[in-house]
C-alpha cells in the first residue's frame, strides 16, 4: 500500500508543476488596451509613429499587435521608446489614410505595489511547495505517518 501511496504522491506532484500558475498571474496583472489612430502617409512615405495612451506592460513589445483597415498595410511594430511611449509602425501603404488599431498589454495593479511584490514572489513559493511536498509526503508515506 505504501508504493501506491508513494505513486500518488508522485502524481500530484507532477499535476501541480504542471499548473500554469505564471500564466494566470501575467493575466491577472494585465490588461489587454486598443488603441485607435486615424493616420494618413504622404506620397512616398510608408511609415508613422504614434503615442500611446498607456505604457505597455514591462516594456514588452511582443504583446504590440497592429491592425490595419486597408488591405494593402502590412503594418509592422519597427521600434517604441519606453519614456515618451512612441510606437514606430512600418508596411503603410503610401498616399493614404487609415484607421491603424493597436493592441498591447497595460498594467492592470497600476500603484498596487504590496500585490505586485506579492505577486513577483509567488512563482517563487509555488516551486519551493512542490518541491518539498514530494519528500516530506514520501517521508511520511515510509515511516508510517499515514
């Protein structure tokens, strides 16, 4: 009986390291934003920059998504400064104007400093739990604790 013990130990383990507990913390701390900017290019030009609203969440530029209303955009992130939150665009079709919808990632604890840290540490404290609650169950399981 001890070894099916030991098995389920193992088991939930495993089901707890495979949590996505850090995913559902980022959601958590996010929020996702649209931005609208009608924009016309001159002839020639094929690039705009626009200011964001809001800073996107830890700078990351991977949440950005640019949409276009003309077909003929293929609008894509070329860079964004973090200080003044201007986000360079390129693909625009020249001589034009169109309506560019942007996504990003905004912080949803906005001045909620307690919860963050809290939040930046609970990776941290899941990973020790798991960790320890397989030996500390096993040791019970094996010296007749259960």
């Amino acid at each position: 009986m001890r070894i099916f013990y030991a098995f389920l130990v193992i088991m939930v383990a495993v089901i707890l390291f495979m949590l996505p507990l850090t995913e559902a913390i980022y959601d958590f701390r996010t929020d996702l934003r649209e931005d609208e900017f009608t924009y016309p290019t001159g002839a020639g030009v094929t690039s705009a920059n626009v200011t964001l609203h809001k800073p996107v969440y830890d700078d990351d530029i991977f949440t950005i998504d640019i949409l276009s209303d003309l077909a003929a955009d293929n609008a894509t992130y070329s860079g964004y400064n973090t200080t003044s939150r201007l986000l360079d665009i390129s693909g625009l079709s020249a001589n034009t104007t169109r309506l560019l919808t942007i996504s990003y990632d905004i912080d949803a604890l906005e001045g909620s400093d307690a919860i963050n840290a809290l939040l930046d540490r609970i990776p941290f404290i899941w990973m020790l739990i798991i960790v320890a609650f397989g030996p500390a169950a096993l040791f019970a399981i094996f010296t007749g604790r259960v």
